[in-house]
C-alpha cells in the first residue's frame, strides 16, 4: 500500500485524477453486493454513488443520526454506510476487532460518549441488550433508545423500482390529440348509463368545446374545477377540458360535504340549494358564497339550471367562440406536465384528510408503468367499476383498450358479470377488495361466459391468500393482480403478473416503474386486529357463525377472535370513504368495558 501511495505523487497522475472528475457520473456503477445466497446462487447486486449516497442520507435523516460528536460503527464490511460523517456529520468509531464483543462496544461507547451506533446485526444486538455488564457502564451519551438504532443487514430501508423505461413529458391536451390523430375512430369508453360509445376524436372535439366554454365563464389556468357525477361522457370531456386549460380537477363531495357528508344527493340539483342559498339570487358566474369563497360558478347537466348556475349545453354553445377556440389551442403550447392537475384526499383514517397534488407528469406515468406491470390489454374491451378512481380513466390512451362503465356508481356483482360477459371483457382494471370477494363469491358466477377475461387488478387492502386461491378455482385462466398505494400515491407497487399464486398471498409485489420508498420507523405502527363485517339486508349471524365465517374466509389464519360486536352502522371518517377505526376502537371498549392498557 505504501508503494502505491508513493506511485500517487507523481504530479502528472494526480492531474489525470482531477480531470477525471468531471466526466464520472454518480450512475456509474461504484460497488458491487451479493445476496446471501439463502434462496440459491448468491445474486451480484450493482450498486451506484447516486443509490449509496440517497439511501444513507434518507436512512441517516429517518432514524436521526447525529450530526456532530461520536457514533459507533461496528462493521466495515458493511460498506455502505461508512459515508455517515459526509451526510449527517458525525464520527464514526470503528472498533480494533470486525467482530467486536458486547464488552468491546460498551467499552467504546462509555469512552467515546458515543451518541449512536450506526448499524448493529440482529444477533449482536441481542448479545448487548443482554450482556450482565451492561449496567456498569455511563451510556447516558446515546441520545436515543439503543433499539432505535439497531437495523438487520436485511431491513430495506430505500427502495427504488426499476428506471430502464424512462419517464414521459406530455401534457393531457398533447395526449389526447396525439392519441385522437393515431386511432380517431377506436372506442377509448362505453358508457352503459347512456348508451354512449365515445371515440377519441369525440373525446377531442367535445373536450376542446367545453376547454372554451368553461374559459368563456371566468376558468383560468390554476383554477380548481369540481364535479359531482359519474359513468357518464360528460366526466371524461370536463377531465381534458379542464386539463388543457391548466386547471385543477377535484372531487366536489370533499369541498361541500363537511358536517353535510350525510346528507343524500341523489343526483338531483335541488339539493345545490340547500348548500348554497346564494344560488336562488345569483347571475350565473357571479356566485358568492361563505362557505366556499372562490366558488364563483355552477353548471349543472339538466336542460334547465335556474337562477344562479349554467347548463352544460350553455358552456359548450360558449365555447363554439372562434377566438376562444383560438386560445385554447395557444395555450397548449405554454402547459406543463408538472403543473398540478388533480387534488386528492386522504380518507382521513388518521384524523382530516390531506390533500395532496398530482401532475399529469405523475399520473401518466404512473399508469402507464401500472398498466404494463400488469398486463393490461392494448386492445378489446376492460371493465372499470369505479369513474371515482380517477387515475386510470387514461388506460385508453397509454394501453389501448376501451373501458365499459356500469350504469351504477356502485354496481353489483350481477352487474359487473352481466358486463363482462355483453362486452367480452378481458379485464378488470381496478376492483376493490370487498367487490371483488362479492364477485368471486356470487352465487351465479357459473351462470356467466367469463372466457375472455384474463386479469383482473385488485385494491384498496391487502389480499388475503384465501380469496387469491377462490379466485383461481372458479375463474382458472384469469390472474388476479394486486395494487398497492392506489390514493393519494398513486401506485406505488404491484405483484407482478408473472407472480406465482403462492407468492400474491404474501408480498405487495415490486416497485413500479421510478418508484421509490423510505422507510420511516413509525412505533404506532401495528397488525390490523379488528375486522369489519357487513352484513347484507335481511341477513342474521350470531358469534358461532361468525367465528366459523372468519375462519372459512382465511381472516383468522391461527387465533380466534376474542370479541363480536354487532353495530347498526360504523363510524366514518370525515369524506364518508372508510371505517373510521379510532372512533370504532374506542366504541369498542365502551361497549365491551375494556380498558386501555398503561
């Protein structure tokens, strides 16, 4: 080694050396690390300054590394990350020996004052915990729980998805009349609520009306534009619309719900008025409300709107305005894909829900990295239930397939099968776990010609291994995929459709597409332990049946449950969108006289 470092004063190599710098680049492979070999052939992993460099910083931050004085750093054979001091700031003390024992760490903290121990193997860990010395030594210096610091070399804290699909730039507008230009005559929708089969040269020439239209009555770039309706055209014409003006799609019922998340709509408009007084007495576009101040106006989908908002057919007779077509069509060219196109809440599980803003930028992508990881069809027709899981409405435009809407916003099983089989249907492209137990499980599932369905995407809760194996008994030659992250995230994972079943039952699948995760130690963090039954109308169950129901389904793989309780309704959270399980815990100790432990 001193040879070496002797070589390297030579003042030409140390000029190649700088030069040098500048043409690395931190993707470049830098290490390479092997798997343990406990599946088979150990596995080369390349790994780049650019991956090494994150996943420390992230770790370093999630876990709260210091970021001045001592940490103890026990192995250098795991590399990655001796870069502490250069991301966080500390020093690391790496001990004489590279298998230290409990004594020889204890020992190294008291003298250090060590404030952390950068990485500790699981079984190490156990042998300090453990050690009958521990309490001779000062370790008042680590400024967190030991345990808070102690990581398995297999815990993934950073992930990231594979990145050899790059991702697009295109904005909505540009998708849609690239799209409409290459297939103006192929069905992207069916609508079986009207009737209606909508072609992308529809979707253009209505969207680009509305775009004026809506521009006619005072919506501008950044604007937010809310709806209440579904399973109708209309819904995809004002999403492009709205898009190609720059505006801000959203869900209306999160807006104007609040103490009202009770209160019926039942698609009619009357109720607008019990929101909005205002309306009785307003000029169309000159609203002007409390509750929502910026709301300026209505357009409602009946022939006649009354005082105060506009008809539909109005906002698109506006936009036959030449000019106003004119500036649509400029505005196209100063959009950006990273411009915020669509407002989504969390379901407020956690307390008030949180918005979050999506780009087209990210739901393009998005789904076309979904629709690939799962084999969704670039041709035929796909069953989609929900208009409310606005992400995927694109498929059309990044798979190719034509997605047939139920007449219901909610439909049955017995509607979802009667489509499938009318439409030929060759999947599902998103189906909610209590759906799809309903479907799988109906009684008359036989009755229907399923043969050309072949995937079928599920959501919204981790699939359990029982209904992955129901699902491959009645419908064999259909493979069930599942979705992870599908709210306010988007898709973040999926089990992959070249899966075995084994393995569905089990894991969230891979990462999609540029995905990327940190993980974030969270101590509330807990296993599900509450499971909420619904039973249909007219149904009876007491608690033998119950507990034979649950195991039957796989709900309760080893421990019976302890309690049954049997509500009239379930607490909701704030957007009426999930169980609220805070509120259903603490009804479940009054209830049952329980008692929160210490």
């Amino acid at each position: 080694m001193e040879e070496v470092q002797r070589l390297g004063n030579d003042e030409s190599l140390l000029a190649e050396v700088r030069t040098l710098q500048d043409q690395l680049s931190c993707r470049d492979t830098f290490m390479l690390g092997f798997t343990s070999g406990s599946t088979g052939q150990p596995k080369c992993v390349e790994l780049s300054t650019y991956a090494i460099h994150n996943n420390i910083r992230f770790i370093g931050k999630a876990i709260g590394m210091p970021n001045e004085g001592t940490a103890l750093y026990p192995y250098l054979t795991f590399r990655f990350a001796v870069i502490y001091p250069f991301t966080a700031g500390c020093t690391l003390v790496v001990p004489a020996s590279s298998s230290p024992s409990s004594r020889e760490m204890l020992e190294i903290l008291q003298e250090e004052k060590c404030k952390a121990i950068g990485i500790l193997y699981l079984k190490e860990c156990h042998g300090l915990f453990h050690d009958p010395h521990l309490g001779d030594y000062d370790l008042s210096s680590l400024d967190r729980d030991l345990r808070d610091y102690s990581f398995t070399v297999n815990t993934m804290s950073y992930m990231r998805g594979a990145t050899d699909d790059p991702l697009l730039d295109v904005t909505f507008g540009q998708l849609l009349d690239d799209t409409a230009a290459r297939w103006p005559d192929r069905e992207a929708f069916v609508f079986k609520k009207t009737g209606s089969r909508v072609t992308f040269a529809d979707i253009q020439e209505h969207t680009t009306r509305l775009a004026a239209g809506l521009k006619a009555i005072g919506t501008a770039r950044g604007d937010v534009v809310a709806w209440l309706f579904g399973h109708r055209p209309e819904w995809i014409y004002l999403y492009f619309a709205v898009a190609k003006l720059g505006a801000i799609a959203t869900g209306v019922k999160v807006l104007i719900m609040g103490d009202l998340g009770t209160e019926s709509t039942d698609g009619k408009t009357s109720f607008l008025s019990t929101l909005f007084p205002e309306i009785k007495t307003a000029n169309p576009g000159m609203l002007k409300t409390d509750r929502i101040p910026t709301l300026t106006s209505i357009v409602v989908l009946e022939d006649r709107a009354g005082n105060g908002a506009y008809t539909m057919e109005e906002v698109q007779r506006l936009g036959n305005d030449e000019s106003l077509l004119a500036e649509v069509r400029t505005l196209q060219d100063q959009l950006s894909c990273h411009d915020t196109l669509l407002l989504r809440f969390t379901s407020g599980s956690t307390g008030q829900p949180k918005c979050v803003e999506l780009s087209t930028y990210a739901i393009h992508n998005n789904i076309r990295f979904i629709g690939k990881a799962t084999g969704m069809p670039n041709e035929g027709t796909a069953l989609y239930p929900y208009m409310s899981f606005q992400f995927a409405v694109i498929y059309p435009f990044t798979v190719g397939c034509t997605l047939v809407f139920p007449a219901s916003l909610s439909p049955s099983s017995v509607e979802m099968l009667e489509i499938l089989q009318e439409e030929r249907c060759k999947a599902i492209c998103v189906l909610y776990l209590k759906e799809c137990h309903g479907l799988f499980h109906d009684p008359h599932l036989a009755d229907y010609d399923l043969s050309s369905l072949n995937r079928v995407l599920v959501t919204g809760n981790v699939t359990p291994k029982s209904l992955v194996d129901h699902a491959a008994k009645v419908l064999p030659n259909a493979k069930m995929l599942v979705g992870y992250g599908g709210t306010e995230f988007l898709f973040l994972t999926s089990a992959a459709a070249e899966m075995v079943v084994e393995g569905k039952g089990s894991t969230v699948g891979k990462l999609l597409q540029h995905a990327e995760v940190v993980g974030v130690p969270d101590p509330t963090s807990v296993e599900e332990i509450c499971a909420c039954i619904i039973l249909k109308e007219g149904q009876t169950a007491d608690s033998q049946e119950m507990r034979k129901s649950c195991v039957d389904s796989g709900i309760v793989p080893k421990e019976m449950p302890g309690y049954f309780l049997f509500m009239d309704e379930f607490p909701m959270t704030l957007t009426r969108r999930k169980v609220d399980r805070k509120k259903l815990r603490l009804i479940a100790m009054e209830k049952l006289g329980l008692k929160k432990e210490a």
